[in-house]
C-alpha cells in the first residue's frame, strides 16, 4: 500500500508549490480533483490538457519533477441535476476526464451518482431512505422512477465513454445519492456491468450507521480505491437528535456528527485494522487522503493524516514459509 492525496487538500498552494508540499511529505501518488465541485482546477484542466499537446507535457513533467503519479481522476459533481446548464457542463467534463484518463494511462474515475428530482418536472433533488417500499406511500414510485428513468439510463450511457477509453467508475457512497451504501452500489454494477466499481470512503459510513469492515467484506474486490477521511461523533447530540437532521453546518457542538482528520475521529487500532481488512480482501493500492476537518487547515490535516497512516500502512510481503501462497 502506498499513501495519496486528493488535491483539494493543496488548494490554499500555488501550482508548483503544491506539488513539492506533497512530494516533501513523502507522497507519491495524486487524486487530481478536475471535475464537478470542489475544485478550482489550479492542478490540472481537462478540457485545456486534452486539446492542447504542449500544455498537456508541461503539465506531465511538473508531476514527473516531483515524484507523483496520478493515480484517479476526481469528479466528483452533479450529474443528475435538474438545473440543465449544471448537468451539461458535468457531461463535457466527464467525457474530457475520460480522454485525459485515457491520455495518462489512468483507469480510476472517482465520483458519485448522483441524486434525481422525485418526478418529471420537479426541480429539487429527492433522496428517498428509511419508508419500506411496501408502505402505502408515493415513495416506492419514486424510488423506482428515479432508478429506472433517471440513473440507470444515464449512467448506462456514461459507462460507454468510460469503457471507450479504458476507465473504471470508482462511486462513492455518501448521503444524499442515489448509491449511498453497497447493496444500491452492487445493484448499479449488476445493471451497468464491472466498469461500475467503488471509492471506498469509509468516513461516510460511521454517520450512515454501516459498519466499515462488513461493507468492505461484501464488496471485496469491487473496492479499486480508498479514501482516508475521519468522522468525529458526537455521542450526546447523536443520542438526543439521531444521525440525521437539518441544522446548520454550525456550531458543531450540536452536530451529532463532522468530518475529522485521520486519526481525529478513530484511533490507530481501528485505522490499523480498516488497512488489514482491506489487505484481507484484495486491496493493496493508493490509500488517498481527502481532509474536510473543520478545525485544521488543510496543509496541516494532510501532514497530520501522514505522519498517522505512515506506521501502519502494510508495505512488505509476508516472510514467513507458512504464509506463501495464501
């Protein structure tokens, strides 16, 4: 295993300046955000590098000087937006990811599904959880028509670019999408095909209430990426509000739960064993740092998260003669 870092995390750097910030910290592989939301686009430009040979060398050396290797394109965004100009724009830029992917020689495209209107015309997004379908309520309908007319067929279509130019569909399960947990995750990869796979974030599933190591069980080696991000719970507001609920982003203090550092929210025994269960089950790949904790800078929550994941990632095979072949 090896670490990474999503380049949001170098976002408050200039270009260069970023880059040799990771290259200090040891890190060799990159997450380029270049698509959708959260991202300014300052490390790298589908649409300017696919179209213009020059800038796209230059920009592949500055990588090469510093020792870092792309290992995803981020896009992560709205694909299924109701708001035409957004959705079309996600369209170009995905299908621009897709050349440059293809240019570098990169396979994983990490992104999300994406959340629908509950009805043709509706211009909000509806995210349906928590009703069983055979309740007499709208929502088994809903559920079924955003699946069936909105994601399958959009995806279904995307997933043609991506095999076109040799990508992988890395989804990330999160709320407020459409695929926000690995049964919706395996039922998009059964009706799109192997091109669907998975990031693996596992700060999304402390407040989803899924238990990180049985979801790693059930997908297996379905899992092509790894985020390492946090989740701090607070146990008093989660026991007065639940999980979910409508406040603001602050103060946190009544938040039930926020996004932390590596190593802020759980401790190095459970990172340790998050890193052997992957191992367990096939993984041995970039383990990509996202930080989005509240109360550190990014510069210090990606060294932090470093200087965390450093001692425990597994890096050797084993030695021993009872251990070959397993």
């Amino acid at each position: 295993m090896r670490l990474g870092a999503h380049t949001t995390g170098i976002l408050d750097f200039e270009f260069e300046d970023g880059l040799a910030f990771l290259q200090r910290l040891g890190i060799g592989a990159v997450e380029l955000a270049c698509a959708g939301v959260f991202t300014d686009l300052r490390y790298g430009d589908p649409a300017e590098l696919v179209r213009d040979e020059g800038a796209l060398r230059r920009w592949k050396d500055a990588y090469a000087r510093h020792d870092l290797e792309i290992c995803a394109l981020s896009i992560h965004g709205e694909p299924l937006s109701t708001d035409r100009a957004v959705a079309d724009a996600y369209r170009r830029q995905f299908r621009d990811a897709c050349v440059l992917a293809e240019k570098l020689g990169v396979r994983r495209l990490s992104l999300v599904a994406g959340i629908a209107e509950g009805a043709p015309g509706d211009t909000h997004p509806a995210w349906i959880v928590g009703l069983p379908a055979e309740w007499p309520t709208p929502n088994a309908e809903v559920l079924r028509w955003q699946w069936e007319e909105r994601l399958l067929p959009y995806w279904r279509e995307q997933a043609q670019v991506a095999v076109d130019h040799g990508c992988e569909l890395c989804f990330e399960m999160t709320a407020w999408d459409l695929v926000y947990h690995p049964a919706a995750l395996l039922r998009l990869r059964q009706e799109i095909g192997e091109v669907v796979c998975c990031n693996f974030d596992p700060s999304h599933f402390f407040y989803l209430g899924i238990d990180v190591f049985e979801a790693i069980a059930r997908l297996g080696d379905v899992i092509r990426l790894v985020h390492a991000k946090d989740t701090r719970v607070n146990a008093a507001a989660m026991r007065r509000n639940g999980w979910f609920h409508n406040d603001p982003l602050t103060p946190l203090a009544e938040r039930p739960w926020s996004f932390a550092a590596v190593g802020y929210g759980h401790d190095g025994t459970w990172w340790g064993e998050l890193i052997t269960t992957l191992r367990l089950h096939g993984y041995d790949d970039v383990i990509s740092i996202e930080h989005e904790d509240p109360f550190m800078s990014f510069p210090e929550g990606v060294e932090k998260a470093v200087r965390f994941l450093e001692p425990l990632l597994i890096e050797s095979e084993p030695s021993s003669p009872f251990f070959v072949g397993r």
